[in-house]
C-alpha cells in the first residue's frame, strides 16, 4: 500500500438559487479550474474520477452522467459514481490510489436542493416499507432527535443556541459561506420554534454548490503540493436506518469510524471539521468522537453555514486539508454524514509530514 495525500481542493459558492440547471456542469466546470490552478495539472493527468450525487435530488434519471460534461467526452476516462454525498466518493478515489490502480484520482460532489422541497426529498432515504411512506420530512425527525437529547440532559437549547453563533462567527473567514456573520446567543433564542425544539439557526440552510478534491500518491503528492494532507485513516460505519431500533442520542457508527481511523491516536486532533447539519448534532459528534477542548471545530463555519446536498461532507474533509495546507494544524479531522440522524458516519484524518 501507497502513502496517499490530499493535494487540492475547491467548492463553489454556497448559495440558494432558483434558476439553472440541476445536472451540475455549471458548478463543476469553474472549481475544476480552479482545483487544476492549484496543483498544475490538467484533465489528462487524472487517472480515475469518482462523483458524489443523487438522481432523487435532481428530478432525474442518470443525471449524474449528464454532470461528466464537466469532465469531457473524449478522451475516454475510468469514471465512476456513488449515490452518496462526495466523500464516499473521495473514499473509492483512495483506494483506486492506495492500491495503485491510478496516481492522481479526483472527487467531486454535487447538488442543487433548491430545485425541490429538500426535507421532502429525504424522506425517500427512509425505510421504504413502513416510515417513507408517512413522509416524514427531515428537519422533524432531527427535532426528535434534539427532543430526546433535551430531555436526557445532554445539551440544552441555549448550547445549541451557542453553536449556531459560534458557526456563524467562524464562516465570516469562509467566502464561499452562505450563511455568516456575529450573532448573539440572546436573540437566537428570541426566535420561533420551525420544529420543536429546532429553530432556524438550529437548521442547515438549503444550499447548491459542489466540491472537489483531488488526491495523489507518494512522490507525485510531493511534487504537486509544498505541504500534502497525507490521509492516515479513512473509515466509514452505518447504524441502522430503524429509527426506533437505535439509541438516537449516541452515534455508535461515528465512534467506531473515529476508531478505526485512529481519530483518537497520539497527539489528538488540531482542527475537525463536522459535517453536522443541526446544532445538537455538533455536540452529538464532539462526545462521539472525543474531540477535547484543544481542538478547533469546524473553522469554516461548517454546514450550518452552507449544506450542499452530495457535497458537504466532502467540503468538510477538503477544508481539513486546507488546514494541513496552511500550515494552521498538523493533525486534522474531515467528518461526513448521511442518512437520518446521523445514521451513517465517514471520517477521514490527516496529517502534515
């Protein structure tokens, strides 16, 4: 096995639009640019792309083959995709790269969820048989979620209160960030319930945008990159997607992929950045995955300043590379979830070397 680095990334603007298309080449296209300005390369230098999106999300059958114009017709490349957010796409990259099947691979993920009523649209990821039909929409069932931690004494509405500020504060450094800016914890407070005990700022915004990241091996990583993000753990784990047959107030998956991707290992964690779409879920991934006091959260503002579906996880581990990048941490952490709940967790830890 090879020594594998995150050498690049870019995401497009994070925003809530309307017009457009939902096939995504109008998001690609400039950050690929941008991702190839980075490192040098050009597309002929990639050896296997891997995409991250959903065909419920964009109204359509296949419509990720559409987004592979962003790539390019000819000449032919090894291509594949998941129904996933981007950073289980980045996890095949990794492999294919690790062992030796290529030496530069790209991810990228992508979604446009304003281009339908997206708590609507995930309530197909639910058991088909007997939840999904009910259609319950997403924002709710985190409001259980939020209840029942609550009413467990493990955050309360002020600390979930304190993380949506904190986010928000912390995205005014991001300029891709949708959502940003100083806000007291006071007035959050003041505002109406949309799901009981969830307010608005409890939410992640609606968001498009996309993500790429790009990956290489060994010595190519040394040349292309001054201080590669060297990927020392990758590990993905699922719960079950019942959701009356787990404990919603732990997330047993993201320990476990914390473990096994050495989260826990030597000198801790620098800087993690969670892919938490609701404040109490933040809290929820900090006890999960032990992150201590030290450790900065989620500097970009996380997905509360911006949830592109399909690609915000992949943000998330693209901007702890960023970190490793600008030298602000040695030892990073890239978190991404899918599913409801928290049902399904990926962590991703690198390094400075």
């Amino acid at each position: 096995m090879r020594d594998v680095a995150v050498i690049g990334f870019a995401e497009a603007p994070n925003v809530r639009r309307t017009d457009g298309t939902t096939n995504g080449v109008e998001m690609l296209v400039p950050i690929f640019g941008e991702v190839f300005g980075q490192t040098g390369l050009t597309k002929s230098d990639i050896g296997f792309w891997c995409s991250g999106s959903s065909d419920y999300l964009a109204g359509r059958a296949f419509s990720f083959v559409s987004a592979v114009d962003a790539i390019g017709a000819f000449p032919p490349v090894m291509e594949s995709h998941v129904e996933m957010d981007g950073a289980w796409a980045l996890y095949e990259a990794w492999v294919k790269v690790l062992t030796g099947d290529a030496d530069i691979a790209l991810a990228y993920g992508f979604g446009k969820s304003s281009a339908g009523e997206l708590p609507r649209v995930l309530a197909l990821q639910l058991d088909p048989y007997v939840v999904a039909p009910l259609w319950p929409d997403s924002v709710s069932i985190a409001a259980l979620q939020a209840r029942l931690g609550l009413d467990a004494g493990l955050w309360t509405e002020r600390g979930m209160a304190e993380v949506a500020a904190a986010r928000r504060a912390a995205a005014t450094s991001n300029s891709r960030a949708q959502v940003a800016g100083a806000v007291g914890v006071d007035e959050l407070l003041a505002a109406p319930y949309v799901a009981d005990p969830l307010r608005a700022h409890d939410c992640a915004p609606v968001t498009d945008g996309a993500a790429v990241v790009v990956l290489a091996a060994g010595d190519r990583a040394r040349s292309l990159c001054e201080r590669p993000a060297w990927i020392t753990g990758f590990e993905h784990r699922i719960d079950s997607g019942a959701l009356g047959a787990r404990d919603l107030t732990t997330a047993p998956s993201a320990t476990q992929a914390g473990a096994a991707a050495g989260a826990g290992d030597s000198a801790g964690v620098d800087v993690a950045e969670l892919h938490a779409p609701f404040t109490h879920q933040e809290i929820l991934l900090r006890s999960a995955l032990g992150l201590d006091g030290a450790t900065r959260i989620s500097p970009s503002g996380g997905a509360l300043a911006g949830n592109p579906m399909f690609a915000a996880g992949l943000a998330r581990i693209g901007h702890a590379a960023r970190s490793i990048f600008a030298g602000t941490a040695s030892r990073a952490l890239g978190h991404a979830t899918s599913g409801p709940a928290l049902q399904q967790n990926l962590v991703c830890v690198l390094e400075a070397r």
